[in-house]
C-alpha cells in the first residue's frame, strides 16, 4: 500500500514514549496542535487506533477524512507497528522508502516513518526513533544540507550530516541519568527546591571541561553531594551542578573545541546546552520550530 502523499490538509503526530502531539497543517503550515501525556507506554495493546481518533478530536478536522503521518516510538516494537529500522549513512529517500503504510477504519491513510540505525564493525550499534524526522525538517527550514545537531533529551543524540544523509549518530543518556541520580541516589539527600543563580550549572560546566579519564565524570558526579556537605554550593544549586556536569561531558564529547553545531529541542532545555557550548568553547544556535512538523513533510514528499 501506498503511503499518504502530502495534501493540502494532513495530520502530523509525533508519538513518543512519554508524549503524544499533533499538528493539523494546511499548505504546509500547522494551523492548530493538541497535546497530551499519553505515550506510547499509556497504551494497552490493541488500543492504538482508539486512543489515536479520542485524542485527534481536539483538532478542528476530520480524521477520518485525511492523510495521517507519525514518528516516533509510536514505530517501535512496543508501539503500534514496527517500522524497522535504515541503516546509517541514510539519505531522506532511503527513509521515506521504509515508511509502513495501512488502513484503519475511522482513520485516513496512515503513514509510519521508520527510525535509524548504525552497527559500525566493532563499535557499539545505535539506534534513533523521531529524532531523524526532525532533523530532517531543519535541513528543510535551514536550507542547508550538512552539519552537526544536538538533541537534548532522556537519551540525547548527537547527528552528524552531510550531504543532506545522517551519517552518523551517537546517543547519551544524559537525561535519563540526571533523574536517576536525582532523584533515586544518595546525591538526592542535600538537593533543595528553590530558584538557582546559575551558579551551580555553570560550576558543573566547568568541572566537566577537566575530566581527562574515563573515570573523572564518577567521580565529579560525588561532587552534587560534597560541595553540599562543605557549603561550596547552596542546596538550590546542586541539581543545576549534577546537569551542568552532565550536560558538559556529553557536549564535551559530542563537539570538538571550537566546534560548532545546531541544537533541535525546547527552549529551556536548548537553551541549557547552548549556555554550556560556550562555557566550553564551543557554539551552539536554535533550530527554528515546527521541525517536526517540516520533517515529516519533507519525509513524505520524498516519496514522489
């Protein structure tokens, strides 16, 4: 079955783990959103399509009446249908030919976008799921066909690009161990609520520019308690100290010194990661919005 070609009305979704969007775009801009905290982990089995038309309601549309696109991890094994994976180096077409197109009553056609891999010989394989739809869409709102992206996040991913392909990506999970840390370990005890100066954040920054050994970010991360237990940081900066630290040492791994790149993601979150890019050196600028919602056109697009 074909996928949905671009229309003048289409739904965009992107359907994560922990969220759900969507977008009604008419000419290729999106003229109304809803959104919702029902991940892909909120649904029962089965339930996708159900779930999927109560939530499209809040969009002045009939979603039975038009073409429906998605990314995310709405495509993996524990979503709704498994797009396998491209393999990396992947260009927008070899994407766009590995979309799962199908039917379902009281939904237009539905089109999957797959995610992406790599298995370098003898590295670790990687996997990405709605961050190369995005990415794809700043190209697209850029007008630029190479670069290095940034996307902050649970598991952050760094995506190098040329050519207008995703050559190749390395995934962090900075996110997921920042609450770990904070909120299940022993760190936790002197962390207190309360607005920070920056000063905490910037002092992680930094402790993350002299790590020389493998082993330096464990011990920094012990920092987020003895610089507590010594009144070298106030407990309201401490959890900016363990993101900065964080944050720090996937920027320090993902950019050279003096590099330079984009960072796709919320204000707030991006604007963390530029603040640190230049404590360390480096330069990081916002992607413009809606990439979501530019990559999936120009995913399906590719199609023709």
């Amino acid at each position: 079955m074909n996928a949905a070609r671009p229309a003048e009305d289409i739904i965009c979704v992107d359907w994560g783990t922990s969220s759900f969007r969507a977008y009604l775009v008419r000419g290729g801009l999106a003229v109304a959103q809803t959104e919702a905290p029902r991940g892909i982990l909120t649904v029962e089995p089965g339930a996708h399509a159900d779930v999927l038309k109560d939530l499209l309601q809040a969009l002045p549309c009939d979603c039975a009446a038009l073409p429906i696109v998605m990314s995310g991890m709405i495509g993996s094994r524990q979503g709704w249908r498994e797009a396998p994976y491209v393999g990396a180096p992947a260009s927008i077409r070899q994407v766009a030919a590995g979309i799962v197109a199908w039917r379902e009553e009281g939904l237009g056609p539905l089109s999957l976008i797959p995610g992406v891999m790599q298995e370098p010989a003898g590295s670790m394989p990687d996997v990405m799921r709605g961050e190369e739809t995005q990415v794809f869409g700043a190209l697209a709102l850029m007008r630029v066909d190479r670069g290095t992206f940034i996307m902050p996040g649970t598991h952050s991913k760094c995506i190098e690009v040329e050519g207008g392909a995703l050559m190749s990506f390395r995934s962090f999970m900075t996110g997921e161990v920042f609450a770990a840390l904070k909120d299940h370990t022993i760190l936790g005890r002197l962390i207190e609520e309360g607005a920070a100066s920056g000063e905490g954040f910037r002092a992680g920054v930094l402790a993350a520019q002299e790590m020389r050994m493998p082993g330096d970010l464990l011990n920094a991360v012990f920092g987020a308690r003895t610089l507590g237990l010594f009144g070298r940081l106030a407990g309201n900066e401490l959890a900016d100290y363990l993101s900065g630290l964080l944050i720090g040492a996937e920027l320090v791994c993902a950019l050279p010194a003096g590099g330079h790149g984009v960072v796709i993601g919320t204000k707030a979150l991006g604007g963390r990661y530029t603040e640190a890019a230049a404590l360390l050196g480096r330069e990081l600028r916002a992607a413009p919005d809606d990439c979501v919602v530019a990559g999936q056109l120009a995913v399906v697009e590719a199609m023709a």
